[in-house]
C-alpha cells in the first residue's frame, strides 16, 4: 500500500529568510513516504483537500497530514501532529 503525506505549513513564511524553497526544506525532514505533497500560503497547494487530490490521483492509499511549523530562521519544524486522512 503507497503511502502519501500532507506536510501543512504554518508559521511566520513572510520573512525574506523563508524565500528557501520548501521542497528541499520537505526533503530534509526525512517523512517516510512514498510521495509528499505540502500546503503552504505561497507555494505548493493552497489547501488540504487540493493536496489530497493530488495524492490520492498518483496511486497514495494511505495519506496523512503533518503539521509543520515555519520559523524565523526559515526552516520547517515538524510538530509532531498527524493526522490520518485515508487509508
């Protein structure tokens, strides 16, 4: 069973230190998946249920949500909520 996560971006990502593109901050946090997806104001998908979507389209059964957290040095923090969507 594919397994996809959701990594949902909160926090201060309007500074300048935050220009870092998420995607590379996504890979550093090491999430055991086959696929992530991230929901963020200024990039990646806007909302949960458009990233769910696109996990769901590309074959993911088992999808999650994780809260990370953008801070003042710009990088992401992951919180340590999941949430379990489907699967």
């Amino acid at each position: 069973m594919k397994t996809g996560v959701i990594v949902y971006v909160v926090g201060d990502d309007d500074n300048a230190k935050a220009s870092v593109e998420f995607e590379a901050q996504v890979d550093k946090l090491e999430i055991e998946a086959d696929r992530v997806e991230w929901v963020s104001r200024h990039s990646g998908h806007f909302s949960v249920s458009d990233a769910w979507w696109s996990l769901t389209t590309k074959g993911m059964q088992r999808i999650y949500c994780m809260l990370a957290e953008s801070t003042a040095a710009g990088r992401l923090q992951l919180t340590g909520r999941v949430l379990r969507l489907s699967g």
